[in-house]
C-alpha cells in the first residue's frame, strides 16, 4: 500500500491560549525577532512567520527574569530555538535506512528546511552560546546528549508498541531536555542558585512532557490524525494517546505494527477513530498530573510576575484551544 502523500510534521499545531499570549506580552521587550533568528538560521532555511508565540524564547526569557536577570540575553533564545529546529530535521529523518519512508523523510526534510541539517543547525546553537553566560554551554551540550538518547530509542521502538514509560523516556531526552534546556539557560542568565536551577530543570522536563501529548492531543482532535499516525510510526516516536488506546483494546498493537510496515492510510484513519475514542481522555488525565508538577517545581523560586506567568502557562496548556499557525485570531 502507498505511503500518505509527505508532508511537513504538524509541529505548528499547538496550545494557544492566553497564558502563552500574557507570557509574551510580560516578557514582550526581551524577546528575539523572527527577522533576527531567520539570520541566525542562515541563507538556506525560510523560517515562516508564526501567529503562535514561539514558547522556547519566552521560556527563556521568563526563567531568567523569574531568577533576577536585569536584561535577557539574545544568544540563548537563538540557541534554544536553533535546538528546536535541529530536532526536528533530525526528527523527521528518522526512518529504516534504504526503504521507501526514509526517501519520503528526506523529501519532507528538502521541502521544509532546503538542505540545511540537523548538525548544521546544532552546530550554530554552539556558537551562539559561546558568547552566552558560563554554563549555558554546559546545558547545550546536555541537551544534545539526550536528543541522541531519544533518537536512539526510536530507532529501537520502530515497528513496536511503546508503553507508557518508552514515552517518559522519549519525553524526557525529547522535548523535556529541550524546554529544560530553556528554562535552566534562562536561570544561568539570572544567576540563579542551584537549588533554583535544579527546580527550573525539573519545571521544564515536566512542560516538555506536557507540550509532548498536547501536540498528539491537538492533531487527533483537529488536525490530519491518520497522517499524523503514520509519521509517529514512521519516526519511531512513542505517542501517549496510541499507547493509553491500546491498554484498552489490545487490537490497537497489531495495527500500529501494520502502519509501521506500511502506511496503509485505510488502517491509519481506523486506528486514529480509535486512538481518538480510546486514548484522548487518559492522556490529558497525564496532562493534569504533569502540569501539577511543573508548577510544584517552581516553589523554589521567589514569587514574581515571571514566576506567575510561568504557572499559569503550565496551568492553561491543557485547557487552551489549538489552531494551526497562521489562522486567524479568534
């Protein structure tokens, strides 16, 4: 059976709410320009212009705020973002070597990035965070340890069921290590204590965890949930809804395994009418528990605006709708 048509992974398909809006208007005066991160990227990415606040500068820019920063430096919002988009060329390259996904991968990969890498693009991150405040290179460099731990288990999990804590695992070394990235680069730029670091540190990889199943939440609800199966199967990457899904009807293993193989688009809309029936409501019952964690983390930083703002983000991804980038305003 054929493949989906490729296309772009739906990352522009996030929560947008008003936490996410009042954490951008807070920290409106430090943030990074899309003009000044399209030069950053270089001459061979087109970095589109977005309706939906970018969430790793903010988070960036309200740790280091939260921690006493007097101003917010621009090379670690550039290197976050950077990091951002080199897991997603690696990402969407993931694939069996020589078969007929991984060509559609690298066609995906051309369309959206030119022939920009992943490591082209790390490879900037460092630079950029040379110039930052010590410490800030320490955290990259972490960072980029666990993006090749997530990308090595799913290279393992290609063609298998994951369970719930594969998706911890992923999560975790996945967009946890990147939003923890922010929020402990943001704290080196305020000076932060240990004990703060630590706690931002742990406030990021739970809001990483949360960000991870509000993605596959935002995309079976409204967006293409068969092609967006079909990409997780295909990158190897655990989705929370397929897994709490298949505890429920057992079924749901056997037809992961067969869009794995195939891409059949004939199992991939049955199974995402199931994964919608069956593993949603659960997921977002993972959502509560991980943003009441989050905000938990932050109890050890002094009370502030920044540090509110940063609850309430954590509060309100779960409850806030979703639209793809570019929609109009509601």
């Amino acid at each position: 059976m054929a493949l989906f048509p490729p296309q772009p992974p739906p990352h522009d398909l996030v929560p947008d709410g008003s936490g996410l809006r009042s954490a951008q208007a807070l920290v409106a005066g430090d943030l990074v320009h899309d003009d000044d991160l399209a030069s950053m990227m270089g001459p061979r990415i087109v970095l589109a212009k977005r309706e939906i606040p970018r969430i790793r500068p903010i988070l960036v820019a309200l740790a280091a705020r939260a921690t006493g920063a007097s101003q917010v430096e621009e090379e670690a919002q550039h290197a976050a973002e950077l990091l951002h988009m080199a897991l997603r060329v690696h990402d969407t390259a993931l694939g069996r070597e020589g078969g007929r996904r991984r060509r559609v991968a690298r066609r995906i990969v051309r369309r959206s990035v030119g022939w920009l890498s992943g490591n082209h693009l790390t490879l900037r991150a460092l630079e950029l965070s040379r110039h930052s405040e010590p410490g800030v290179l320490e955290e990259l460099l972490e960072t980029m340890r666990s993006f090749a731990d997530a990308q090595a288990l799913s290279r393992e999990l290609l063609g298998a069921l994951p369970d719930e804590e594969d998706w911890r695992e992923h999560a975790d070394a996945h967009t946890g290590a990147l939003f923890s990235f922010c929020c402990r680069a943001g704290g080196h730029l305020g000076r932060a204590p240990v004990r703060q670091l630590a706690a931002l540190g742990r406030y990021g990889r739970h809001m990483g965890r949360l960000w991870h199943v509000a993605e596959d939440v935002a995309v079976l609800d409204h967006g293409d949930a068969a092609n967006h199966l079909v990409s997780r199967a295909v990158a190897g990457r655990p989705a929370l809804p397929v897994i709490c899904a298949a505890e429920r009807d057992p079924r749901i293993g056997a037809q992961w395994a067969q869009l794995t193989a195939n891409g059949d688009p004939a199992v991939a809309h049955a199974l995402a009418d199931r994964v919608r029936a069956l593993g949603v409501a659960p997921s977002r019952a993972v959502m509560l528990r991980e943003s009441w964690a989050a905000r938990k983390a932050l109890r050890a930083l002094p009370e502030s605006s920044y540090r509110a703002a940063m609850e309430r983000l954590a509060a309100e991804v779960i409850k806030a709708g979703v639209r793809p980038a570019g929609a109009a305003e509601q």
